[in-house]
C-alpha cells in the first residue's frame, strides 16, 4: 500500500514567523512531489513541485526532499494570516500521472 | 495552468439516483482525471480520462458505478451512479495541461450530499 504521511496538526505559528510543514512517502520509486494548498470549503491549488534532492525555493516557499529517508517538507517564510489553510502533500512515481494524496496538515498563522 | 469549470457546483440527491458531473476546460489537454474527497479526508484518484479511450479506474472503483466520458480534447463527465449516502463527497476534476505530469490543477469541485 503506497502512502504518504501527514500529521494533521493544527499547527500553529504567529505571523513572520516560519512555518515547516512535513511528509513521509512509503513508495521509494515516487519521483516526484507534490505541495498543494487548500482553503476550506475550494479546490486545492498547487504551490510547487520538487524530484531532485535539496531545495527548490519559490518565492516564500521552499521545498525540501530527502530522498534517502523518504522525507519532503515545505518552508512557508514570513507567514501570513492568508496562509492558513490545509496544506497537502502528494507524491507521484514515474511511471503514473496518478498523484497519491496524503490527509493534509491544517496550518493557523495568528496575527 | 489552464481554467478549469465545472457543473453543477453542488447537488443534493436521493438515494437510488444518479448525478452527471461535467468538466470544462479552455485549452485541449490530453488526460483528465477524477477524485473524490470525501468529508475531513484527502483525494483519491478514480479514474483517468484519456480522450478516444475507455477511462482506466483505480482500485476500488468501477465503470459501473462511476462511467466516464470524454467526447474531445476540453470536455469530460463522471456519472455517480445509484447513490447512497456514501457517495456524498466533493468530485474533482483536474488536469496536466503541459502533459508532464508534474502540473496539475484541479477545477473547483462539485460537492455532492447524497440524502
């Protein structure tokens, strides 16, 4: 059973602050990985991708992945009220368009 | 990205019914696909709609129950079929306009509550 891990949270962080947000995949052959954000009651939008290991940086957002200890996780800088929402984390392998969805980690930036 | 629509927004049906769910969007893509999200939970995937194929559906999930269309290269339907109360959930329509894989955008849902 291919999963991928999520602690649910909430977490909560005051705004400026950094918020690190977490996942394990269970697939080693998942290629690629996902970060999505989720308002409540909309649609997931997508916020970035990452296949290599290291960092990707995307304006506030920074992905990491680690691909020998399964690990991805997304770095919100100078966090903002507006982030608060449940962030999802999905993974892909490479042979599939098929994205794998973890349960999410409900993030609150207090003001 | 692409501009994704999709009808009805949201839908309360009897038990025994079906609803037709439709997904728009403005630029031809090859694959679509379907997910469900069911209440407090994450996505999972249906089906992949491929347009000139049958649909390939994801374990768990059959044609009968969730019959797909995909007439042309902008436009599907996921059918939920005989509903029970279990169905109620947000369908999901999303695409990978650049066809990598790597970019997928989801239409805004459509919330289904099955009575």
């Amino acid at each position: 059973q291919k999963e991928v891990e999520q602690n649910s949270g909430p977490l909560s962080v005051p705004e400026g602050a950094i918020a690190s947000l977490n996942c394990t995949y269970s697939d080693r052959g998942s290629q690629s990985f996902f970060w999505y954000r989720q308002y409540s009651g909309k649609s997931p939008e997508l916020i970035m991708f990452i296949y290599s290991n290291g960092d990707k940086e995307d304006g506030r957002f920074t992905a990491q992945l680690n691909k020998a200890s399964q690990y991805v996780s997304l770095l919100i800088r100078d966090s903002q009220p507006s982030d608060s929402a449940t962030y999802l984390c999905a993974a892909r392998g490479d042979s599939s368009y098929k994205l794998i969805f973890g349960s999410g980690t409900r993030l609150l930036v207090r003001p | 990205s692409a501009v994704i629509s999709q009808k009805p927004s949201r839908d309360i049906c009897q038990r025994g019914t079906s609803l037709t769910i439709q997904c728009q969007v403005d630029s031809q893509v090859t694959m679509m696909f379907w997910y469900r999200q069911q209440p407090g939970q994450s996505l999972t995937l249906i089906a992949t709609a491929n347009q000139g194929s049958e649909a390939t559906y994801e374990s768990g999930f059959v044609i009968d129950k969730f019959p797909i269309s995909r007439p042309n290269l902008t436009f599907s339907t996921l059918t939920v079929s005989n509903l029970s109360p279990e169905d109620s959930s947000i369908y999901l329509c999303s695409v990978d306009p650049g066809g990598s894989g790597n970019e997928q955008f989801f239409g805004p849902g459509t919330r289904l509550t099955v009575l």
